[in-house]
C-alpha cells in the first residue's frame, strides 16, 4: 500500500499525452492555485516532449504576474521500451520540475 508521501509525489506529476496543451495548463494551474502545490513535475517522452515544452512556456506565462513560476530543474534522457512487434525501441523523455515563487 502507497504511503501518504508517495501518494503526494505522484499528484504532482503531469505526464504529456494525447490531451490538448490547454487542458494540461488548466490541470497544472489548478494544482498549484487550488491544492497549494509549491512544485510540478512534466514527464514526456518521444513525440509528446515538444508538448511539454510548450505546456511549461504556457504555465509560466499564465502565471508571470500574480506568482511566478519557473524552471527549476529539467533533465532529459533516454528509455527502453519494447515496442508491439517485441523489439526494444530507445525513446527520448523530458522532465521539467516547475517551481511556484
């Protein structure tokens, strides 16, 4: 069973999908006006990593007067996964952690 701390880590986390840009700014703002979060984690990988970029550049402008947020960290790197077919693809991932001032 998850820890109460554990569970926390994982609300801040925002992983870039099929979702427009819209609704993953919308998700990010209201965790850091409504849930109080001081921190969030974008993870993306393959196609969806210029995604997350852009969802990053929409928070900090949605938040550039009120509460600043920033980067405070980004990383990026690489995955194995295993495609349908069984062959192991490397995929490229993104990590940005904002930061709310």
């Amino acid at each position: 069973m998850e820890s109460k701390k554990e569970s926390k880590k994982k609300k801040n986390i925002t992983f870039i999908g099929e979702k427009s840009i819209t609704e993953y700014v919308r998700g990010i703002a209201t965790q850091f006006t409504h849930k109080k979060e001081k921190e969030m984690i974008i993870k993306a990988r393959g196609n969806n990593m210029e995604k997350a970029i852009k969802v990053c550049e929409q928070v900090k402008e949605k938040f550039s007067k009120e509460k600043p947020v920033i980067i405070k960290d980004a990383k990026i790197g690489r995955e194995k996964l295993v495609s349908k077919d069984g062959k192991d693809k490397d995929v490229q991932t993104i990590e940005i952690k904002l930061k709310q001032k």
